[in-house]
C-alpha cells in the first residue's frame, strides 16, 4: 500500500498547489487507516480536514492541531476560542472550547474514534458511498452550516478524493457492492455455496434478531462470517447466512456503534 499512497501524493504535488498538495499528502495515509481500523470513509475524513480547517492554516488547526473543530477538551487539553454556528436563520459568532492536540495525526485518530464510539454517527461506520457520507454527516448533527454536505461534496470531486476510498477498499480486502444509491460493504476471502444467503446489517440489527429472522443460530452466523465478538456489528456489514462448503469472512466489527 506504501507504494499506491505514494503514486497518489505524487499526482497531488503535480496537480495542485504546494499547500493543497502538502495538506493531502500529510493526511492521506491516517485517513485511508482509518477505513481498515473504524470503518471511517477516507474521503470523508480528507474533505471534512479539509473543510474545517482551511487547509491546516485556521488558528484552531495550525496552533492546536484541532483539524475537525471537535469542541471539549483532550487529554486534558482545552482552548477558548471564537466560532460561528448557524441559527434561526443567520451566522451567530459565539466562543466556545475546543480540544487541543500533540499533532494532525493524533486530530484524526480522535475523529475517527468519535465518530465510531457515539451512537450518533453509526450510519456512518461501513458507508462505502462518498455522497452518502457527506449528507449523513450533515444530517447527524456535525455541523449547523445549512451548505454543509454540498461543501464537502465539491471537495471530494475536485481533489479525487474517493481514489483513497479506493485504495482503502483494496487493501483492506472490502467487497463494495451497490444496491440503488446506497452502497455497502464486507470483507471477503473465499467463495460460499450456492446454500448461502447474504443479508446487509440494518440499523437495530442484532445477531440474535438476525439469526431469528432466517432460522440459524447466532454461533453459526458468527463462525460463518469470522465474528469474535457477536455483540459488535456494523450497519452495512453484509453477512453470509446459511451453510456453504466454504468460508466467507466479513470485516467484524471491531467499533461499537454505542455511547
């Protein structure tokens, strides 16, 4: 994978200026590590970075390495500092606290691990469509600016950013496969029989529900699809139902959808 992310930071730095260039090249490789660790989109995290922070170069991101505008503190660390939020149909300037960190890199592992801890943003864990992603976003309550999803759109085309969702996917192993406008996704390493079925994991989802609905049992769906903990799957995951002579193994969810 060094050698991919290395071919696209080169057409980055032929492409675009030497800011855009070095912002997407110092985030590419914690973004696409992102998707094989949480289930994060790539592009998502790249245009939001992108986005909240004006290319690294708000005060909140070059000072204090808050590249998300995620309000708290860090470890302990905390700054007050003016922001603008949107209500009642205008810009209201306010001051609030935002969480300070060590480096960009710690900024986007915090992100990604927010987004995969808090319940609010479960529909985003496993979403392999960029489009998708920008909207839910919005519409999770991430941010109050009414342009918000078409904003991060127009950023994810101009700069290819699903090219990393691309990557991402193949050196994860993940299967994209798309049903109308929504996609989903699922790691697999061998073919099932033609006994299988294939069910994608739905927001309210259980193992036990799951294996009610079609017959089977929980220990059998978790062996089936490689699950170590049956507790944790992800809206999106497709699973493999029903017996087959070989094995299909399916990312397991290693991030909690719950606060």
């Amino acid at each position: 994978m060094e050698a991919a992310i290395g071919k696209i930071e080169a057409e980055n730095t032929a492409n675009y200026s030497s800011k855009v260039s070095t912002f997407l090249n110092e985030i590419i490789e914690s973004a696409i590590n992102g998707w094989t660790q949480y289930k994060i989109l790539p592009s998502l995290t790249a245009a939001q970075a992108i986005l909240e922070s004006g290319w690294g170069t708000s005060t909140l991101a070059s000072e204090y390495h808050n590249l998300f505008g995620i309000k708290g503190s860090y470890n302990g660390q905390t700054v007050d500092m003016p922001t603008e939020e949107y209500y009642s149909g205008a810009y209201h300037e306010i001051d609030d606290y935002f969480r300070v960190y060590a480096s960009d890199s710690e900024s986007i592992t915090d992100y990604e691990e927010l987004l995969s801890e808090n319940s609010r943003y479960s529909n985003l864990i496993g979403e392999t469509d960029a489009a998708t992603a920008a909207e839910e976003i919005y519409e999770d309550g991430y941010a109050t600016d009414p342009d918000y999803t078409e904003e991060l759109e127009e950023i994810i085309n101009e700069y290819n950013l699903t090219a990393w969702d691309s990557l991402a996917f193949e050196y994860s192993g993940t299967v994209v496969t798309t049903t109308g406008s929504t996609s989903t996704s699922s790691t697999s390493s061998s073919s099932t029989s033609s006994s299988s079925k294939s069910y994608t994991v739905a927001s309210g989802d259980t193992l036990t529900s799951i294996a009610k609905a079609y017959g089977t049992t929980v220990s059998a769906i978790a062996t089936a699809n490689n699950i170590s903990n049956p507790d944790y799957i992800y809206v999106g995951e497709v699973l493999t139902i029903g017996s087959s002579t070989s094995t299909s193994t399916s990312t397991s969810s290693t991030s909690s959808s719950s606060t």
